[in-house]
C-alpha cells in the first residue's frame, strides 16, 4: 500500500503534500528562470489581470483574492529564500 493510500491517522497528508508540491514548483521556477528573467514577474501580472477581471467586492472575494497572491508569491520565492 503506497503512503497515500494509507489513512491519514496523525492529520499530517494535506501538509506534507502541500510542501512536497511547493518544493517541487519552486525549484521549477527557478530553474525556468535562469533562461526566462522574466518569468516571475509574468507570472504575478497574469494573477492579478485575474484578479482584476473578478473586480473583487465582497469579502468572499477580496479573500480569494488575498490568498491567491500569497499563495502565488509563496511559490514565486526563490528556493533558497
């Protein structure tokens, strides 16, 4: 039975899948940024021309909003940061 079949008895497979995916993508990255400079700060124009297109009113969205740049920045950080 692989690990990701197995019950999550200790709460800890949402975590650990989070940072695995987050490990992975930023070494992508950063990899993809020595031949493309650019690459980060397109990538953060493209989130918030999305977010602009929302036009974000509500809490809901502002939220979502809030969140999706974090989350885009956390994985636009530099691997050694």
């Amino acid at each position: 039975m692989s690990i990701d079949e197995r019950p999550d008895k200790h709460g800890t497979a949402e975590g650990a899948h989070r940072l695995a995916l987050t490990t992975v993508i930023r070494a992508l990255v950063d990899n993809a940024s020595v031949a493309d400079p650019g690459l980060r700060k397109r990538i953060t124009t493209d989130v918030e021309a999305y977010i602009m297109r929302l036009d974000p009113q509500s809490e809901l969205e502002f939220d979502f909003a809030e969140r999706a740049r974090s989350f885009a920045a956390n994985l636009l950080k530099p691997s050694d940061s």
